[in-house]
C-alpha cells in the first residue's frame, strides 16, 4: 500500500487517520479518548493496536495487534509503548509523521528502527485522562508546519502544548511536567502526615491537602499568574504563610526539589543509553 501524502491543512484534520501503537496503555488510551471526544479525529478514523484482546471502550474504532497494519492504514502514527517494550515493536512507517509519546528515546533511534523522517517526540502526562496534561514536544528538520498544525491540534485536544527546540528539553520536562500528579502528591503527603500529627482526622487532612493543591491549580490556570509573583506577594504580607515559606526555603526545600529533578534527568539520560 502506499504511503499517504503529508496532511496539507488543518481544515483536513478532522478527517485524518490516526493510529495508536499501544492503544491500551494508559496514555494510548487517554489520548484516544481526548481525540473522540474532541472533535479531533473520528471513531472510525482511529485504528488501536495492543497485544491483547481488546477492551469494550471506543466501539467504533478498529482494533488490531498487527502494528505493521495500523500504520498502513493511518495518516499519524503514535508510538506509545513502555520505552523498553519499543525494540520489540515491528513496523515501517514510509512517508507518515510519526508522533512518538515514549520516554527517553531519541529521535534518531525512532528514525532507525521505523524508516520515518518526521518524527515528533512528545511527552503528555497523566493529567491527558482529565484533559488537563501539559505536554512538551519537539520536531525533526523534516516535519512541515501542517504536521506542526496537526500535533498542536491532538495535544491540544487532552491539555496545552509547547514545542521545544531541543531533544535535551525533552528529556530535562521528562523529570518535570512528565510526573504530572507525582510532585504534588509528594507534598500533599507530607501536609497530611503534618496535620494528622497535630491530630486532625485523616480525612480532613486529606481533604484540606487535596483541595489547596486542586485550589491552586484552578487559580493559576484562570489567571495566569507568575507564581513568583505569588510568592512575592505572600512573603511581602509578613503573614503566617510567610513565616511559613521561609521556614521551608531555610530547610532547603528549592536545593531539595533541584536534587530531585536531577536525579530525574539522570534516570532520563541513562534510560536512554
């Protein structure tokens, strides 16, 4: 069968034909459900491989374990398998974009083992299950500004995106919007074993947590607040929360979140060799 000519408008992309490889997984099956729900692609223009029997959700897509023949049939196809698992995936992408979600692996070793040339490595987290991921993505020499336009338009169907220049963004946000929920739940955590040690239930404490972080999010996506000036403005308040700042930032807490995202980008970097 012959490759697809590149997408030539955005108009066209709610005809486009995507496919998933590893459409069962958890981000498969996120940024399918966005795609549908969105408008973004068709039910019956979405083709989901996975190597087991094939869940009841999404009806009316097609469903495969042939990944050789998802790609024959799609205009996009997303690679979206445990980064160790990608050896194992068998297929030739010819002329297609090739949209790949897979941490820590370059662009290059997606261009060796698919024959694609326009590749994008993207990184969405957990937040795309409530369309509220935040998702990084950077582009081969290759890729055209109307596969610019089509990425921008699945990406922004679970969340916001940004492009990145360079691959090292990539893999430095891996560490850092790549966690969604994990950074937060550390902290959450530790309030509500704070709280509970000054005996307050631990559902209360639980509920006073999750709300201040829940709380927080929904303020800086209203508004659009630098949370510098955030903090600028609690610490110029002299209040109890400032008091409370600066106890956290003497206890090292910046030199602590540092050490955690390098030790991200370490991990990163050494899946990758």
């Amino acid at each position: 069968m012959n490759a697809p000519a590149p997408v030539a408008r955005e108009s066209e992309a709610a005809g486009l034909r995507v496919g998933i490889v590893g459409g069962n997984g958890w981000i498969g099956r996120a940024l399918a459900r966005a795609l549908i729900e969105s408008g973004a692609v068709k039910p019956g223009a979405l083709t989901l491989s996975c190597r087991s029997e094939p869940p009841g959700w999404f009806p009316g897509a097609r469903w495969t374990r042939d990944n050789q023949a998802l790609a024959d049939a799609s205009d996009v196809v997303v690679l979206s398998v445990r980064p160790r698992d990608f050896t194992g995936v068998r297929l030739r992408t010819g002329d297609r974009l090739v949209i790949s979600v897979m941490a820590g692996i370059p662009i290059a070793a997606i261009a060796e083992a698919t024959g694609a040339r326009r590749i994008v490595r993207a990184l969405p987290n957990a937040a795309a299950e409530v369309g509220k991921s935040y998702t990084p993505w950077t582009a081969s020499p290759e890729t055209t500004d109307a596969d610019r336009q089509v990425v921008r338009r699945i990406f922004a169907a679970c969340g916001t995106e940004d492009e990145v220049g360079r691959e090292a963004d990539i893999d430095y946000l891996t560490g850092l919007s790549g966690t969604g929920p994990a950074y937060p739940a550390l902290l959450a955590a530790a309030m509500m074993a704070d709280a509970v040690a000054h005996g307050l239930p631990e559902a209360v404490a639980r509920r006073a947590a999750v709300g201040l972080l829940v709380g927080t999010g929904r303020i800086f996506e209203a508004t659009g607040e630098d949370p510098n000036a955030t903090l600028a403005a609690y610490l110029s308040y002299r209040g109890v929360t400032a008091a409370a700042i600066e106890a956290m930032l003497a206890c090292g807490f910046r030199q602590a979140v540092n050490a955690g995202l390098e030790a991200a980008l370490r991990e990163t970097l050494g899946a990758k060799g």
